[in-house]
C-alpha cells in the first residue's frame, strides 16, 4: 500500500523514543517530479535493475482521480501514461518491463489491476463476478508468474497470478469478525508458501485487528494482541515486513479519544510482541534498510517520522521535511527513496521523492 526542520522536530517530539540517532551522518535530497496545475500525491515506490519508480494520482477535484505513474531514469523523474484505473495505492517492480500496479475506485473509474512489459500497460481483472469485481489494495510479487494481491469485496480477499490469470485462494472464515466488513490492507512474505497478510474487521464495538499467514495451503489466522487494553478502542493493521519465517513485523494504530496512536509488534516464530510508538500519527511502511528494520509514518498534515530498530527499541532517524511520506523502498545502490505528497499553491498539495544518502 504510498511521503522541516522546526516541523520534523515538533513531529518527532509526538512520538515516544531516544532521540539521539536524529543527528546521524546523512540527509534527504528532492528530487522534482513533473507536475500539474492539479493537486497530486504518491503512494508507493519500487525499484529494480537501476530503475526507480512511483506510483499515485493527480486529483482534479476533491472526490475524483487520475492515475499517475512515473519512472526515474538518468534524465530525472518523467511521467508514464497509464489508463485510468483510480488512485494508485501499490506497485510491484520486478524488472523495467515487468511492473504491477493496483487502482482503488473513485467517483468515475471502478479501480482495477494493470502490467507494465516494457512497452505498456494492459489492464488485468482479478478473478470474481462480473459486475462485482473485488478490491485490490496490496500488491506481493516474487516472480512473474507469482504474484500475490490482497484487498476486499465486502470481505477479505487474496489472489495469485500464475502468469496468465489470477485465481481467488479462499481466505479463512472466522466467527469471532464481522466478516460482511472487513478487508486485507497489506500482503508481504520471503516466499509464495510463507507469506503474511494483515488487514481489519468492524465490530460494533469498533475495529479489530487481522493478521493472517499463507503456508502454501491454506491461511491460518495468527491474533495480534491488542496495543491497548480497552476492547472499545478501534485498532487496524495496514503495514507487514516479513523478513523470515521467525522475523515478521506487523503496523497499525489505535484510535484512542479521535487520536491515532501508531504501534508495531514483531513475530518471533512463537508469539506475538507489541510496541507502542506513543504520541499520535500512523505508520505509511515497513521496509528494510541494510540490516536495520525501519518505518516511515505521518503526522498531521504536513510532517512525516521515521524509525529504526535497534533490537531493543524503535530510535528516531531522519525524515524529509514539512512533507508527508506514504511509500519507500530501498534503491539499488542502497539508498532510500521516500515518496508522497509536499504542499502547492494554495491549498493544493504536488507529488513529492526524496533520496536518503548516508
């Protein structure tokens, strides 16, 4: 599933931790996409064979959406038409001529998923009824006949592309949720017989947390403990890192008196351990960087954190200023790239990428 000085500061100081790394050896560089009168945003980010690319939507108006896909060669960033599916919430890059991407409905176009070869895009429906296509909202992919997405239908879902089509792979049906309202928001895995997948369901009481794993047979519900106490508040995870069978991190919030209080928790191959990051705001990703896990997430409306783990604890790290980072992936020479959204004209907001450099 998508990103100041004084505001990096106020926004760090929301959220529970050491602050020490924040002056570490590195810093963000801009680097301009092209943009449009319109407002824009971007949401996710991948990289393969020296090419980076981003994924997201130029809005014309509040309830609506163009999809918007760019790529960043030598020349810069440069935009690549794409039909339009909706906002672009996740993309898969494989290879240069092999790159997935996944559209959410808007007001005019129903969503959908679509392939990059090289050459262009070709729009490829998920498998379900017509006239009730589901949802995709994440996108896994290992090879270019092994491709995982996750999403909703009114219900959970979970897909696999053999190549030449997608195939639904059921999705336990688990008494304990509401299962007429609930989705899967991220999928991630180290293999198509390991993967892990989170998501959300609606209790009357409020939302409650879903984390599911894929033996390569069958899925099996794996329960996160609640980060807080009290039944009543709404929790959701949005965010898995799955890095080994016994290495698997989960992302969400709680909603906690109309705040959103951010946490992790980690599987260790027997149970579950949760985080509690502190403070208000949410995390956008999980990815890992070198040898260190770390999370991007946003605060307000123009400020973003970031953190890394240090096998003890979540440290503060350097986030791009006055900006709000909602993907990043790790490039190919090891440096990080952040996408999302910077402020415009007025009360416009433009797509925004930002390099990492130590």
């Amino acid at each position: 599933m998508r990103r100041t000085a004084v505001t990096l500061v106020a926004a760090a100081g929301l959220i529970a931790g050491p602050v020490g790394q924040a002056a570490a050896a590195g810093s963000w560089t801009e680097e301009p996409v092209p943009t449009s009168p319109d407002s824009g945003m971007l949401t996710s980010a991948g990289s393969a064979a020296g090419e980076s690319w981003a994924f997201g939507f130029i809005s014309e108006t509040s309830p609506d959406a163009t999809s918007a896909v760019y790529r960043k060669g030598e020349q810069g960033w440069q935009q690549v038409p794409i039909e339009n599916i909706g906002e672009l919430v996740d993309g898969a890059v494989l290879a240069p001529d092999d790159i997935w991407t996944i559209g959410i409905p808007t007001k005019t176009k129903p969503g959908g998923v679509a392939h990059w070869d090289g050459q262009g895009w070709t729009r490829v429906d998920l498998a379900g009824p017509p006239g009730a296509p589901p949802q995709a909202l994440a996108l896994k992919a290992f090879a270019p006949d092994d491709v995982w997405t996750v999403g909703g239908a009114g219900r959970g879902i979970a897909q696999h592309w053999d190549g030449q089509a997608w195939t639904d792979v059921p999705v336990p049906d688990l008494a304990e949720h509401d299962y007429e309202a609930w989705k899967l928001m991220d999928v991630d895995g180290v293999a198509s017989d390991d993967l892990w997948s989170v998501g959300y369901s609606d209790w009357p009481t409020g939302n409650r947390t879903i984390a599911l794993h894929w033996d390569g047979s069958a899925w099996t519900e794996m329960p996160v403990p609640d980060a807080n106490e009290d039944p009543a508040v709404r929790e959701v995870l949005d965010n898995v890192l799955a890095l080994a069978p016994n290495d698997v991190w989960v992302g969400g919030y709680s909603s906690v008196q109309g705040d959103e209080v951010p946490f992790t928790a980690h599987w260790d191959g027997q149970a579950w351990k949760v985080f509690d990051l502190g403070g208000t705001g949410t995390i956008t990703q999980l990815l890992q960087v070198g040898d260190q896990v770390q999370l991007f997430g946003v605060v307000g409306s123009d400020a973003s954190f970031r953190r890394g783990w240090d096998g003890t604890g979540w440290q503060e790290l350097p986030a791009p200023p006055a900006v709000r980072v909602h993907g990043a992936t790790v490039q190919d020479d090891g440096t990080v790239l952040g996408v999302g959204n910077g402020p415009g004209e007025g009360t416009a907001f433009e797509p925004y990428t930002a390099t990492y450099r130590e």
